[in-house]
C-alpha cells in the first residue's frame, strides 16, 4: 500500500510543480565507484545492527498470531517471487523516490541539513506502520538520507534500499536456524561488528575525495 501512495504522491508533485522531472527529482546519474562501496559496507552492518535492535522491541511489544502470521507471508517459497519484486525492486524505487528525492530534497531547501534529514526519516519510520519497525526504518532512513544527501542522487539509495531488503529476505532462513539450533551468539559482539560496518560505510562517505558535500542550495527545483 506504501508503494501505491508513494507513486501515486509523486506523480502528482511532478505533475503540479512547473519545472519538475523525473530526472530532477533522481538528480546526479553518474555517482563515484566510490559510493557504492561504501553502501554495500553500511547495509550488511545496518542489517545486523537492525534486526538486533528489532529483536528486542518483540521481546519488549511481542507481536499477536495474527501479525506475526502476515509478516512471515514474506517467506513462503510460493510468495518469494512476489516478496523479491516487491521488497527489492518497487519498494526501492518508489519510496526513494518520494521520501528522498521529494521529501528530503524539499526540506533541505527550508531546514538545516540535519533536521531535514531527522525529518524525513522520521516520515519514512511511520510510514512503515507497525511499531516493530519504526526504530529500524528510522535508522536506515537516516543512512538512506546520507547517501542521498552526499551523492546528490537517489541511485545510491535505492540500490541501499533494495540490498537492505534483498539481505533481509535472504537472512531470515538464517536467522531462523540459528534460532532453532540455539547457537549462542554473542549478541554485544555482534551488535558492535554491526555498528562497525555502518561506521565505516558513513566514513567513507564523508571523506571520499570524489564526493562532494551537497548544500541546499544545489538542489533546484
């Protein structure tokens, strides 16, 4: 539903506002190597430090039979193909392109850098509306938020995106062996090898020689 609205809100801005394309909204189309290593290296650590933050909100909210039941629809083999479209490739499309070429790119016209991208990521955590992922929506759309805002394109983000949700399909089966084999793992060690790898994506980001720091008022509508 979050994708329907998503395509529908923005094709309606690009439609109203005089001078809008898509291609102003997707910005730069040629983004440094550079930045794509630093995004593979920040999604495999925002993916394990999520869904160890995850974990412990259903330990603290845990979710009814039936919630549970539509979130695991995801990892039936006959919903796969459907959940691989879906996640990886809609999802990233559309809603990168509403809550970082629209929203984000907006706001840093009228806030600081750094409330507007507290803002829109706040706007990407509820738009997800379920509590159990309101904090990890929150930080991926932090580092959503970053990479769009560092390479003045949407394209890093939604690769992100996409990645993210790609990992996390593939990680599940994992998640849930371990689970059932009740392998210990040292879950401090893992959440700081998580936080590790977003470090030093977001490091890499911010002093990559070949990306330039964006300001607001490079982005013109």
């Amino acid at each position: 539903m979050i994708n329907t609205l998503a395509f529908y809100g923005v094709m309606q801005f690009v439609i109203r506002k005089p001078g809008m394309t898509i291609g102003t909204i997707v910005g730069r189309t040629r983004v440094p190597i550079v930045a794509f290593l630093a995004i593979v290296i920040a999604c495999v650590g925002s993916l394990v430090l999520i869904t160890e933050l995850e974990a412990v909100v259903l330990k603290l909210l845990p979710m009814s039979g039936r919630i549970r039941e539509l979130f695991e629809m995801f990892d039936r083999p006959e919903n796969l193909f459907g959940a691989i479209l879906l996640l990886c490739l809609v999802a990233p499309i559309t809603e990168e392109i509403l809550f970082r070429g629209v929203i984000l790119a907006g706001f840093l016209k009228n806030y600081r850098r750094t409330d507007a991208l507290l803002l829109s990521s706040c706007l990407f955590a509820f738009a997800h509306l379920n509590p159990w992922q309101y904090i990890g929506a929150f930080l991926l759309g932090l580092l959503l938020g970053y990479a769009y805002m560092r390479t003045q394109s949407i394209i890093p983000s939604m690769l992100l995106h996409g990645l993210y949700n790609g990992l996390t399909l593939a990680t599940d089966s994992v998640w849930n062996s371990i689970q059932l084999l009740r392998l210990p793992l040292p879950v401090l060690l893992v959440g700081i090898v998580g936080t590790a790898f977003v470090v030093a994506g977001v490091l890499l980001l911010m002093y990559a020689p070949k990306l330039k720091r964006i300001e607001k008022h490079e982005l013109v509508f």
